[in-house]
C-alpha cells in the first residue's frame, strides 16, 4: 500500500443559506451547518477511502474545532502525527453565506496556515514511512514550499500533485511548474495562472499550460466536464451530472482523488479520468466536502 503525505488546509466550513428575500440585509431565516473541510483534509480522507495510506501534515488550533477536525480524521484513519496544534492562533475557519436572488460571499480566516512548516519532523515522518507521494495544497507559505520542493530535486522518485486551491494564489506554485508530476485546477484557477479572464476547454489552453512547464494536468470546467493532459496526450470528458446537485464544495477535490489514485496505480488514463468523475459525482450529492460512498471496488463497480 502505497503511503501518501497530504500537506495543506484543514479547516471547518460553516454555511449558510437563507431562501427569504431581504435587500436590506437584515436578520433572517435560514439554516447553518458547520462542515469539516479544507483541501488537505478532504484529499486525505478521499484517498484512504479509496485505499492508500495518508498521513495529514497541517495546524489545528487549541479549541472545540481543533479536537471536532482531528477526531475526524482519526476516525477515517489517516494518520496524525504531523497535524499540529497552536498555541496563539485559531483553527482555519471558512464560511460561505448565500440567500435567494444574490451570489454567495465567502470570509475565511486560515492565518494558522503559516504555521505549517517543512521540518526535521516532516523529512523523519517521510523517511520512516517510505513516503511515496506529496499532495499539497497552495496554502502553504511560500517557505514551506521551497521545503518540499527543495526535498523533490534530491528525491526525484517522489511523486508530486500540486493543488492550484484557489484563484488568488493559483500562480503560487508556477516556479515550481517542472518538478511537478501532475497539477490540478479549476477553469477559474487556469485563467488566473495563465492570466485570461476566462479559458476554455481546449487545446489551445492545454498548450499554453504546458508552455509554463506543466508536464501532467487536470482542468475542471464544472458542466463542461475536466480535461486531461498527460504527456502529449489530451482527454476531454463530460461530467457525470447527478440527478441533484447539493452542494459543489469539495468536488474538484474529489475528481482529483480519484484520477491520483488511479494515476498512482498505473491504470490507462481513460478510467483515471472514469474514477475521478464518479468521485465528483457522489461529492456533489453530500453536503459534506467527502462523500462516505467512495471507495476503489466502488469505483471500479460503477
């Protein structure tokens, strides 16, 4: 079973939604759910259901939060050993806010992020467990950054993805575009880093991606389904569309999960791609950012 190291956001999301109409923005009905999320967390959990072995490397704070997120991902068994906890700072929280006839507005508060450090303790932990991948978000500090990648140029045999996360800080990573094994965005998060104000799922785009360096990509275009570049070779596929759609939070990092799995494998391209939709697919119909459904003999079965 091959060990994985998912380096990145842990954080919960809290959501609200009212369906009344109030211009003037006063105090109305509605419902509120706090959510475990962040990109690290859901990347951890996605592929230990989808049975490798993950090992979470973040910072949770000293409060109900802290303990709410680590319980969890004790409980899905990814290991802890490197999720650490502040003494000063808060645990990353994000919230989005929507109601009837607006678009919805996002705050987060992740200043603990910094806190995330490449250390003697992290390079024992890789070393110890034979480490065979990283999967890192772009909320790491740019010096926690230089510290994995400086570890890849002597360990090249190490597999790297690279999550863009979010379009503000999609181009963090770009210095690093050659020494990683496969990259992964969204449509709005392609456009930021090749700096369009919109891209389109085409060779064109895939091109100019691979012109920064970019060996291997994924692009996720929502109903206009993902492309795929690997090599020299481009994969345009539709979504897999549910019936419903309750909430799109955590599906692009579902479709990542999967096509990382399978790439991680060794399996054709085709059922990475396969993999990936079906895990976007089942995260679109939780209002959870994993679904408790995914898992490789699931995958394989659909």
């Amino acid at each position: 079973m091959k060990n994985i190291l998912c380096s990145g956001n842990v954080s919960v999301d809290i959501k609200a939604y009212s369906a009344e109409v109030d211009d003037t923005e006063a105090y109305r009905e509605g419902s509120i759910e706090l959510v475990p999320g962040g990109v690290g967390r859901g990347m951890a959990i996605n592929l230990k259901h989808l049975g490798l072995n993950t090992f979470i490397h973040s910072v949770v704070g000293k409060d109900i939060f802290g303990e709410y997120l680590r319980g969890g991902l004790e409980e899905e068994g990814v290991n802890t050993t490197l999720l650490g906890e502040s003494k000063e700072r808060k645990t990353a929280l994000f919230s989005v806010m929507a109601s009837r006839g607006k678009s919805a507005t996002c705050v987060y508060s992740t200043q603990i992020l910094k806190e995330i450090t490449f250390d003697e303790q992290v390079e024992k932990v890789i070393k110890d467990n034979d480490i065979s991948a990283f999967v890192m978000d772009s909320n790491l500090s740019d010096e926690t950054l230089a510290g994995f990648y400086n570890y890849k140029k002597t360990h090249p045999e190490i597999f790297v993805f690279q999550n863009a996360t979010a379009p503000d800080i999609a181009r963090k990573t770009m210095q690093y575009a050659p020494l990683i094994d496969l990259f992964g965005c969204n449509e709005y998060e392609a456009a930021a880093i090749l700096g369009e104000s919109s891209v389109l799922p085409d060779l064109t785009t895939a091109d100019k991606f691979q012109a920064l360096g970019y060996k291997n990509f994924i692009i996720t275009f929502g109903e206009q389904g993902v492309m795929v570049r690997i090599g020299n070779e481009t994969w345009n596929e539709p979504p897999y569309t549910p019936s419903q759609i309750v909430d799109t939070i955590g599906a692009g990092d579902a479709f990542a999960s999967g096509f990382l799995m399978g790439f991680l494998e060794g399996d054709p391209v085709k059922r990475c791609i396969h993999y990936g939709l079906t895990c976007a697919k089942e995260t679109l119909l939780t209002r959870d950012t994993v679904s408790s459904k995914l898992s490789k003999s699931f995958l394989e079965q659909y």
